[in-house]
C-alpha cells in the first residue's frame, strides 16, 4: 500500500514518529484524504514535508522563488478552480499543462482541471502558501468569488442594482447574497494579513478600484476587473455590516463595525460619502492587539523620551502632539497615560471617536446629535475630580480656553492640535482667541511628530560606498558612510520598508520662550530658541534613525519636506559622540 510504504519512510527519515503514523494510518483507513492526513500528523514543517513527498513520488519539486507565469496565462483558467484545489498553471510543455500543487494525492483535482483545459497534466509540488501568495498576486483577491457571480448572476439583480432608486428592494437582497458576503470577508482578511490601516473602495467609470494604506503608503490592491458590475451591492453590504441606511444614497454616513478574526479583535470605522460615479467607502481598521501602548516602542530619543516622562509625572500642565492626521498622535498619547494609569490616579478622555479602550481610563465618546462635544463634555468632566484629561482634539476657541482653565486649576491636560510643528502651536493657540498670558502659563511642552517607514529586517543591504558619494554631492549633505536600504522582498511585498516608527520635535516651553509668546513672537523666533536650547526638528530626529540603520534617507526626506522652506540651506547629519 502507498500510503504504508510512504508512513515508514517518514518514520525513519524523522518526520513522523511511530505513534503519529498508527494515527495516520488509522485517519486515512476512516476516510481521510492522504494530503489532509500527512498534513495533520507529520511532525515537521509543509516544505519539508512537501519536499519529502516530492521525492518519494518522483515529481519535480519547485518553491516558485523563480519565473513565474504571466497573469494572462493564468486568467486563462477558472479562477474558482484555482483557488479551491490550491493549482497554479506553470506552463505549457510538450502540449501538457505543468501544473503546482501542495496535494499530489488529490487526483480529482487534477482531473478536474484535465476536462477544463482539455489537455494531460503535468504536476510539480510546491508549498501551499507559496500557491496562495501567486494566485492573489495574479488573479486578484476574490477572483473566484467574482467568477462564480458573473456566471450564476448572470441576466438577474446583480446586472441591474445601479440603475437608480427603484432598485432597493433588490439591492439589499443582492448585499446578503453569499457570494457578496464572501468577497467582502475576503478582502477585509486580505487587508488585515497585509497590515493596512486604511481600506479605500474608490467608484470610477468602469471600475472599483481597491486600495490598502500600509505603512502610510497607499497601495493598490489585486482586485478583478469583473468586480465593477457588483460594486453597488458590495457598498451596500458594507452599509448593512455597519448598521447604516442602504436606501441613503446622497448623504454621507459614518458606521462602525466589530470583527474577530484569528482570536484578535478588529473595529473598523466607515465612512460612506457619495461620488460621481456612486459611493466611496473608507474603512479605517483599528487593530486592538497589535497596538503596542508602551513609551518604548515610541522610539523617542533619549533627550525626548526624558522630556516626555518629566511632563507625565507634573501635577498640573499642558502637553499638546501635533502632525497631520495619521502621524500618530493618539497612540503617542494613549502610550503616556498607559504609563500612569494606576489605582491612585483618575483619567478621564474624551475623544471622537474612541479609537483603542484602555483598561482602568474613563472614555467618553464625542456625539454632536446629543450636543456632547468636546467643550461642553470637557466642562462635565472638570466636575468628576479628574487628576489627568485627555481632549481628543482641540478644534475652536472654547475647547482651548476651558482646557488651559483646567491645567491652571490643577489638572493634567493632554490634547492634539493639527499644526505642521512644536512651535506653530503656539501661535495657533494665540489665533484661536486664548490669551498669550494663558498659553504662556499654562503650556509645558509641545511635541511634532511623524511616521517613518523602517526598513524590512528581510531584505536589507548596504548601499555602495560610490552611491552615499553621489547622494552627498547631489543633496549636498553630510552623510554617514553607511546607508542602508530594503531591496524588497515578499516579508515588505516588494517595498523595502516594514513597519514604522516615530520622528519626533519636542519643545519644552520655557521661561524664554513664555517671554517671546507674551511679546507675540512668531512662530520662526520661537523655533530659533528652542533650537539654541536643545529642541531638535523633525528631519534631524530623522537623521537619529538613519544613523542607525533603520529607515531610509528617502524616507525622512518624504515625511519631513515641509521643513525645506522653514530651514533653507545645507542639511547636516549630525555624528554622535561615542
């Protein structure tokens, strides 16, 4: 028997020790497919075992690191048999289709792809999630799915959902029908495994283009060209998923939903704003377990992060985080009250919305239909006994005023404010109508931030000592002589960059400049003091990260453009001391 034969081989080649194989034995005599059965009790890793089959059954093996085919070759073939039966056409040899399969035993599949094509079967192992990785890169995410609807819809609703507001009743029916459920599921999976903060769901003419945000970095996701004829009912399962008005196709709305996949929990806020050709829909997905709230993962410098922990531990006092939206500073600011979150202090937030729950922190929800807004909110909160605030945003004249009445009455205040850098938050507190004896007294420290992208651990290298030269004469900057930069691999899906970190401008206000924001100083005047004083800007933070080999100068050069006006002239990267 095949099977027994190849049960003793793993036994003695050490994948599978001799009570697996009686378990195996026994799965497969029940009815277990051999692949499903190997697969479930070899003690040893797929390729390995794969490899081992391979050999054993004389079938040529390959880990699909080489050419691959093209996407018009396999479009050729159905997509849901592709994907379900895990194949992936190679090419074409003497007449026969070579095919890539992770279950050499499944003959049926194989069999079945024989009818399809009308031609022999030629098969090659490979590892399954190697076959996944290609078949999304090449036919899309959701290919099947689409596939199956474009044949089995074929003349009835899903053909006519877009033709205007009679079409509701067979709208809503067409966003619950399995196949609508099912591409939906798949691509919010596919954007979670490829750790997008942002899903985009963009109608054009002929088309719904998907993108991800990965990394701060807009990316087009793989996504069928068949899928624009079913964009209408994949809107409106969206809308029903986040309990919003499918039959509201004018106005924009903003719904949330809760999901659980693989044992993490994932909210995603939408938001539906209506467009030329139909609705836009933008998920933003906050993944609760893979938000680190710790001070040391902020990547702060050693001056900053001292500066940072002196702030948290004051009785009283400002702290404001600055930056555009998506630079990070509400999780900037949750990790700072997660490191004095004790029995003996008590936090209040009120934000909008409430991104991440803290365990132990009061959190109020800002609702503009109830009339709760952060300055009326604000106000009821002074009145629970706070001893640490936190204000989402301050957005108007009202919520700066009643915040810097609560730092000057014995309370700890963080809040975020939307401007480019640490001392244009002054100011703008000043233009907002606060009075700069207020701003003065009240304000104690003030930090900028932004995102980097971090090079991938997988695919980094140096860059050729010739290439820093030409970059420094080109920039006509100091650079060190060592660069480093991602090639680009499957780890970063070809970007060279993995994960983020924080650049950060932090300006404690001193009593120097608490004199220049009384003399009405601008924002430039302000910047020189601090800098005399120690502050550092956003690009020179910047330079800290590349002088250790975990971003790129492309990258601080990217985030940190808008300070080329503020500080013309010759950019220098500064060389610690040993």
């Amino acid at each position: 028997m095949v099977l027994d034969v190849l049960l003793s081989k793993l036994v003695a080649g050490g994948l599978m020790d001799e009570s697996a194989a009686a378990s195996a034995r026994a799965a497969w005599e029940a009815g277990r497919p051999i692949d499903d059965t190997l697969a479930e009790f070899a003690q040893a890793d797929e390729p390995a075992r794969l490899r081992f089959v391979a050999d054993e059954l004389d079938l040529p093996w390959t880990s699909l690191d080489g050419d691959l085919p093209t996407r018009q070759f396999v479009q050729q073939y159905p997509a849901r048999i592709l994907i379900r039966h895990r194949l992936l056409p190679l090419r074409l040899e003497d007449d026969a289709l070579v095919v890539a399969t992770a279950r050499p035993f499944d003959r049926a599949a194989l069999d079945e792809m024989r009818v399809v094509c009308g031609r022999d079967i030629r098969t090659m192992v490979a590892p399954s999630a190697e076959i996944d990785r290609v078949l999304k890169q090449l036919i899309g995410v959701g290919a099947d799915t689409i596939q199956s609807m474009e044949s089995d819809r074929a003349g009835d609703e899903l053909q006519v959902i877009d033709q205007g507001p009679g079409d509701d009743v067979d709208l809503e029916s067409a966003a619950e029908d399995a196949s609508i459920v099912r591409f939906v599921n798949q691509v919010l999976t596919e954007a979670i495994s490829a750790r997008a903060t942002d899903v985009h769901f963009e109608p054009f003419e002929n088309e719904l283009r998907v993108r991800y945000r990965i990394d701060g970095v807009l990316v087009e996701a793989n996504i069928p060209a068949a899928v624009s004829r079913f964009r209408a009912a994949i809107v409106s399962r969206l809308k029903i998923l986040s309990h919003l008005d499918i039959a509201e196709k004018r106005l924009p709305q903003d719904g949330r939903i809760k999901l659980k996949i693989a044992g993490r929990e994932i909210d995603v806020r939408v938001s539906v704003i209506p467009m030329l050709h139909g609705e836009a829909v933008v998920l933003r997905i906050l993944d609760r377990g893979a938000t680190l709230f710790g001070l040391e993962h902020l990547g702060m410098g050693q001056r900053d992060a001292k500066l940072f922990h002196r702030v948290l531990n004051l009785p009283h006092g400002i702290c404001l985080v600055t930056g555009p939206t998506g630079s990070g500073k509400t999780t900037t600011l949750y990790a700072g009250l997660a490191s004095i979150n004790s029995t003996d202090v008590k936090i209040i937030t009120i934000e909008d919305p409430i991104e991440y729950q803290l365990r132990g922190v009061n959190q109020i929800q800002v609702s503009e239909k109830t009339g709760l807004t952060f300055a009326a909110g604000l106000r009821s909160i002074l009145r629970h006994d706070p001893d640490v605030v936190l204000v989402g945003e301050i957005r108007d004249r009202e919520t700066a005023s009643i915040a810097v009445q609560a730092s000057l009455t014995g309370h700890l205040v963080f809040s975020t404010l939307h401007t480019n850098d640490a001392p244009g938050a002054l100011t703008r507190l000043v233009d907002m109508g606060v009075e700069p004896y207020l701003v003065a007294s009240s304000l104690e420290l003030v930090i900028a931030q932004r995102l980097v992208r971090l090079i991938c651990d997988e695919c980094r290298r140096a860059l050729p000592i010739d290439d820093v030269r030409r970059l420094r004469d080109e920039l006509e900057m100091d650079l060190p002589d060592e660069l480093n930069v991602g090639e680009g691999c499957r780890k970063c899906q070809g970007t060279g960059y993995m994960g983020r970190a924080g650049i950060f401008e932090m300006m404690p206000v001193s009593e120097q400049i608490q004199r220049l924001v009384l003399e009405h100083a601008s924002a430039g005047q302000i910047r020189r003091v601090a800098a005399e004083q120690g502050m550092s800007s956003l690009r020179e933070d910047g330079w800290r990260l590349i002088r250790e080999g975990r971003t790129t100068l492309e990258e601080v050069l990217r985030v940190t453009k808008d300070e080329t006006a503020t500080h013309g002239g010759r950019d220098t990267i500064v060389q610690e001391a040993p």
